[in-house]
C-alpha cells in the first residue's frame, strides 16, 4: 500500500473553475446523497432519517443544516409544543433526482448487486430508463410520478419503519406517516 504525502483535503474547491466541483461543495460529502435520497423517498423527519440511514446524530444534525441552508431541503415546523420540524426537499432537491438515480444504477451495475427497488412510471407501470425516462410513454417522468417497488434484493424483514414501509409499491415525494411524539 503505498502511502501519500501532502496535503490534507480541503473543505472546498476554491482553485476549480468547474461546476461539478461547486456541486460537490454542496453534495460530496459522505452522507449528503443518502440524505436527499431519504427526503426524495419521503422521509422528513430527523429520527426517521437517523433509523433509515444509520447516521451518527451530529453527522445528521450537520447535513440537515448545511441542505437547508444551501436551499434543497426546506425545514417546517409540524409541531409547537415540543417544537419539532420536518425536512421538505424543494425544487434543488428535486433536481438532483436524476442524478440520485443515476449513480445508484451505476453502482448496481458497476458493482454486480442485486436490484433493491424498481422505479416506474407511475402512469403506465413501465421501468424508468436509464435517465429517467418512460419508454412506453416516450417521456421523462417527473420524481412526483415515479412508483417505487421492492426488489429481489431488498432484505423482506428490515428493522426499522421505512424500511419496512418501501417494502410496498408507493410514489417518491409521498411523506412516511410517522410517530409525532418520535421526530424532532
């Protein structure tokens, strides 16, 4: 193993005039992807998004601020007393769903796993292509009107309740019902 000498790996990209590096300013850190892939699913909740992901809580705590700030998750109140919010993507966030899907296809394929949800055209039952289009229909399918369904790979007795609730066909955006009294 051969051991590099240097510099440590900075915060930004500052010396890149390019704009995957301004996106990965925003998006490259470990965890942020899995994130937004949570809140596309319709995860809104911190103790639901820490039960899905597995997240150290100051991690969580961290990309939540840092996604809101940069504008892809909006934070709303649902709750006074005890004041508790929920993370809504927005239209940044919706934006990246191509992307989000993309590499997780990529990764599928590059990496021979088994396939863990199927995407679908909400309309007509038809798997998204590639980019997220509808072959059938000859459209590229807005995420508000994808289905996602369980796949052969997906573990049919996961542990915590999101998991357990993709294991039933439902629309991307759709909100988890969840236990009030457990967000924050």
């Amino acid at each position: 193993m051969t051991k590099v000498v240097g510099m440590a790996l900075g915060k930004d990209y500052a010396t890149q005039e390019c704009s995957i590096a301004r996106a990965l300013e925003v998006v490259g850190e470990r965890w942020t992807l899995l994130v937004i892939r949570d809140a596309l699913y319709g995860v809104r909740r911190y103790n639901d998004f820490l039960a899905h992901l597995g997240i150290p809580r100051a991690v969580l705590a961290a990309r939540l601020q840092a996604l809101t700030a940069e504008g892809i998750l909006e934070k709303r109140r649902y709750q006074e007393s005890p004041p508790r919010d929920e993370y809504v993507p927005t239209d940044r966030a919706l934006a990246l769903w191509p992307t989000v899907r993309s590499l997780g296809r990529w990764g599928r394929e590059q990496f021979d796993e088994p396939q863990l949800r199927y995407f679908r055209h909400a309309d007509c039952g038809t798997e998204l292509g590639w980019y997220g289009e509808c072959p059938r229909c000859a459209v590229v399918v807005p995420v508000g009107d994808v289905l996602v369904e369980p796949g052969p790979g997906l573990d049919p007795n996961p542990a915590d309740p999101i998991s357990r609730a993709l294991l039933k066909p439902r629309r991307l955006l759709q909100p988890f019902e969840s236990d009030p009294a457990a967000g924050q």
